[in-house]
C-alpha cells in the first residue's frame, strides 16, 4: 500500500495545532483561575534562541545575551487626567480601612477606599496595615510613604493622618465593597449608608482576583487609575534595602524572579487542566525543567519569593545553582528587623517588588500577587512575565508562554496605561 505524503503533511499539522491550542488554552486558564473570598481572607486564585522583544510578529534577538531575554519596553505612559469635576470636595464625613494580607492586597483596597471617599466626597483617613494573625499591626509609614500618598491624592480627595477625637467608633458604618468599585455601585449602595451615618468603614472583598478589562467595565475611572498606579510608594528605609538586593541580584546580570512558596503548593491541588501540558501551579522541579527548555543557561540567577530554604527546592538549585531566597540575599545588619519576626508583611512587599522589577517573572501560583505584579510591571514597562507549561520535546519559544495579559492586553493596567 501506498503511504500519500499530503495525508502524512496535514496529520502533522494538525498535531502541531492541537499543541499550540492546547499552550493557549492553558495560559488563558492560568488568568482565568478564580475563586470567591470574603473581606480579610486569604486566598490564592490562579531556546537558545535568544529572544529579546516580538515586533509585528517578528522576533528581534538580543545580541551578546544568554538565554531568551526580552527588553524592557518604555512606549506606555500614563492616560488617565483628573478633571475639574474630580478634583476634592471636603465633607464633615470620614472613611476607614485597613490595609491586609500583603501588597497585593493593599493596591486594590487603596484604590477601592479612595473611590469611595472621592465619588462620597468624604475625608480618608490613612489605613493601619494588619497582619495574618491577632495583633499583627503596623502603621502606614512602617511600609509606605505617607508624604508621597498625601501628595499624590491631592487633587481628587483630602487625607488625614488620623480619625479626630471627637468622631466615635460607634458612629462608623461598615460596609463591603467588591474589588474594582464603581461609581454607580457607590452611590446606589453606600451613599444612603454614609449619609444616614456620617462615616463608615470600608471593607473590599474579592469576587474575582483575576485583574483582566473586560467590555463590562467601561470607561477606567481617572481617580481608579491614580490610586492604583500613582499613589503607593515605599518609605525610604523599606525602598533602599529592595534596592540592595536587587543591585545584588544585578550582579551578575540579568535575573529572575519566581513567585514560588513551598507552604502554598502543598495547600494546592495542582492538578491538570485539561489543555496540553497544563497545570494549576508547578513545583520547583517543573519550574526548572520549563526554564531549561526555555533556553535559560544553569547561570542564570533566580530569586523564590519562599520565605526560608525547602528541601524540594533543591532540585532548583542544582539546575540553576544562582538561586536565592530573601535570607541569602538581605544584608546582615537589616535581618533581625525584616526577617526575623514574626509578622511577615515586610516579606511579603520584598518579594513583590522585587517580583515587579525582575527582568523576567514566573508565576508558580496563580492569582493576585500573580495579576497585580503584571500591573506593577506593564506600568514598569517589563513585559517578560511567562506562565509556566509542561514543555514537549527538548525547547520551546519563551514567545508562545507570554502571559495573556501582556500578549493580549487584556490586563486592568491598559486602560490606565496607553
């Protein structure tokens, strides 16, 4: 019998399209992982080639590089303007909040309590900042920079540092409030309450910590935008030892980062997806083998964003023996305050802006650490953040494992950003 070489030509093709479906059904997933949380609680959603940057669909290599790097990308600037109707209206009313459960927490219920105090026309009061167990407390300017927030928003709603002596606890009202409020949403919803009461205490929770701009959201609130991208920054002290390490991390090149903690992974079932080669999250083992086949060389250096050394992690280690934790990287002399006790907020924000700035970032886990570091990095212009697949085969293109976000625009931080 004769073999008919255009059968054996189009089952080849129609395998080579089922793989790349099957890597682009699993990165849409990676975004998509959603699950329901209330108020405070914890959770966690979901080539030797030398690539450097994707230009009208032409790959443009990076000359005198290891691995497949991308360019930082300087084309985006801000596009949001506060008019004259957004500029700060005082009122005798007050609105609360804290600030928990780490900095990728804290971006959202900023920008949700500055839309409510701004579209309330109520004063905000500056938020303490509370750790996972009873008792974790610490103030704003333990973190952040309280000058720099106070200036920031200005024009769109009057800050103080604390709540006056004359206002009672009792008169405050406490309201929830989903993630990405809306204007509409807050007057139907919490301008009856705050006008009955006088103040209130807001409190966001998180339908979805996925950060993608659908067509359901409409035009991006200026004052949204400036909360979210424009108002946050960290105190000196705090920003100075972030940039230590990332100079130490510097040294030998580019680098990067890998949100990957060891205690998280063991709560999860990472299981398949469905689409080829795709999971919910990866273990250090498959981490390594997916940059590996990437194309990045054994001296690449990594940082984990898992607090203390694993045993699991050692096969990343012997892969890429540059890979660090906080504890190998963090001068001496700074240890025993940032490391050493038991609120982990200041480790928490290390690794998320060391996540931010890294040249290249992975995302062991889905969810919002995962969906705000984007933000944070689309707002950087670094582009190169790439969802992790089981890879067939010996390589593959760090162009095909492009997170969604980036490689469709589809993230929040494009509507702010243009």
């Amino acid at each position: 019998m004769g073999v008919d070489l255009r059968q054996i030509v189009a089952a080849i093709l129609t395998i080579t399209m089922f793989v790349m479906l099957g890597q682009m059904l699993h990165r849409d997933y990676f975004d998509a992982v959603q699950e329901k949380v209330e108020g405070d609680a914890h959770d966690i959603e979901f080539h030797g080639s030398k690539v450097a940057v994707v230009e009208d669909g032409l790959v443009r290599v990076s000359e005198g590089t290891k691995g497949p790097w991308m360019h930082d990308s300087h084309d985006l600037k801000p596009c949001w303007s506060i008019s004259s109707s957004d500029e700060a209206v005082s009122s005798k009313g007050y609105v609360t909040f804290s600030l928990t459960n780490g900095p990728e927490y804290h971006i959202s219920q900023i920008t949700d309590a500055v839309m409510v105090a701004k579209h309330l026309g109520a004063t905000l009061v500056l938020p303490d900042i509370r750790g996972s167990k009873p008792g974790d407390e610490m103030n704003f300017e333990d973190i952040y920079d309280v000058d720099k927030f106070v200036k920031s928003l200005e024009s769109v709603v009057k800050v103080v540092k604390k709540l006056p002596s004359h206002v009672s606890l009792r008169d405050i009202a406490i309201v929830k409030v989903p993630t990405r409020v809306a204007e509409d949403y807050i007057k139907e919803h919490i301008d009856p309450i705050f006008k009955s009461k006088g103040n209130i205490r807001v409190t966001t929770y998180f339908p979805s910590v996925n950060l993608r701009k659908t067509s359901l959201d409409g035009e991006t609130d200026p004052v949204s935008c400036l909360a979210m991208f424009g108002s946050l920054e960290l105190q000196p002290g705090v920003s100075d030892l972030v940039e230590s390490m990332i100079q130490r991390l510097n040294s030998g090149g580019r680098f990067v980062a890998i949100d990957l903690r060891v205690e998280i992974l063991e709560k999860k079932n990472c299981r398949e997806t469905g689409a080829v080669g795709s999971k919910t999250c990866y273990n250090a083992q498959e981490i390594a083998l997916f940059l590996r086949k990437l194309g990045f060389a054994s001296d690449t250096t990594i940082y984990l964003t898992q607090p203390r050394w694993e045993s699991s992690l050692n096969i990343l280690k012997d892969i890429f023996p540059k890979t660090f934790t906080k504890e190998t990287i963090m001068p001496a002399s700074k240890k025993s305050k940032y490391l050493e006790l038991e609120n982990s907020e200041y480790e928490n924000v290390i690794d998320f802006y060391i996540s931010s700035r890294s040249d290249v970032f992975v995302p062991a886990i889905p969810g919002l650490f995962y969906a705000n570091t984007v933000g944070k990095r689309i707002a950087l212009g670094k582009p190169q953040v790439l969802v992790p697949a089981e890879i067939s085969g010996t390589s593959g293109l760090s162009t095909d494992y492009i997170s969604p976000y980036i490689s469709k625009k589809n993230h929040l931080a494009y509507s702010c950003f243009c």
